[in-house]
C-alpha cells in the first residue's frame, strides 16, 4: 500500500512525501511474518542533488534459529523496533557525483547500524567507474560483529545494445575477493 504527496515549494524541484506499507506472511522459510510501515520524505533540488528520510517501524516473527554470521545467532521469536534511513547525494548527472547513507534498523534481537559513502565517476554518458564502501555493526545477542563490504564497479556502454559491466568486492565475513563480468547485448530484429 502507498500514498504520496508532492509539493513544488520555490527554490526546489520537487518535496514528496510517501508513506508505505509492506506486509508479508510466509508459511515456508526462516521467518513467519514481517511488516513494515514507513514515512518516506525526499527533497530533490532543480541541480538533481537530493536528501532523504526515512522513519519506519519493522516487525518479523522468525520460526527458526539461523546464524547469519558465523557466532551470531538469531532466535527463533517475535522481533520489532524503530528503523531510519537518511540519504544524501549529488545528482548523476555530474561528472563526479556521490552519496552519503546512514541508518539503524533492529535485527532480530539486536540492532544493524551503517554508514555506506558511494562516488562515482561519469567523464561521459558512455562509460563509469564507482566506488562503494560499506561498514556495517550487527549487534545480535550481545555480541557484536563488524561487516565491511568495498566495491569497485565499471560499465561502458560501446552502443545502447551493447554494455559490458566489471563488479570487483571484498568483504571481511568471506575474506574474498568476487570478480564479475558481464556483456549484454540486447538482439534488435
């Protein structure tokens, strides 16, 4: 479910307001039900550059215990809390743009915390290169662990049929370094 407003106040592109809510319950898998009422604010200035809000309430009933870092158990149980998320970034369509990502949702019987700083590089509408870092604390059952996550991404685009993408990225819970490459080229008959 969904309802938006936007506003067009001077000095600003657009101010939208959303609110949504997203509910799901599985009789299969890790978790039972999960619900997620959020308010959603966005400001997007003429120059693209933006800042966004986001103030939601999470809820998810776990049927099983799982470990999703290796000393990190989750609980089988009924878990719910605050979640933010407040986003900000220069526009794409900059030469040299980026964002700034800072939230806090529960999890499980715990908290997850990050800070995530993207850039990205656009010297043409042809090719890109982006840099990502993620740095994430979980906090589960009084035991705390820290996630990073660092990608490396480039696309360039020989023809609007024809785009080959390399994704590099490293995380400390693996300890590898993942390579992908990808060509896709879409058939025009």
């Amino acid at each position: 479910i969904r309802a938006t407003r936007k506003h067009y106040p001077e000095g600003f592109d657009v101010i939208r307001s959303t609110f949504d809510l997203f509910s799901r319950y599985e009789t299969g898998g890790d978790y039972l039900e999960r619900f997620r009422p959020q308010a959603n604010v966005i400001a997007i200035l003429p120059s693209g550059d933006f800042a966004r809000l986001v103030i939601g309430y999470d809820y998810e009933e776990l049927r099983e215990a799982f470990e999703p870092i290796d000393g990190l158990i989750a609980e089988p149980g009924k878990y719910d809390g605050p979640s933010f998320r407040f986003v900000v970034g220069a526009s794409n369509s900059r030469v040299i743009s980026g964002r700034v990502v800072v939230d806090s949702s529960p999890y499980y019987n715990g908290r997850r915390s990050g800070i995530e700083l993207d850039s990205e590089w656009r010297p043409n509408p042809l090719f890109n290169i982006s840099l990502s870092n993620d740095l994430t604390l979980v906090e589960l059952g009084g035991v705390e662990e820290w996630v990073y996550l660092q990608r490396v991404s480039a696309n360039l685009q020989f023809s609007s049929d024809l785009v080959w993408s390399v994704l590099a990225q490293y995380d400390n819970v693996s300890g590898e370094v993942g390579i992908t490459s990808r060509i896709r080229w879409t058939y025009r008959a």
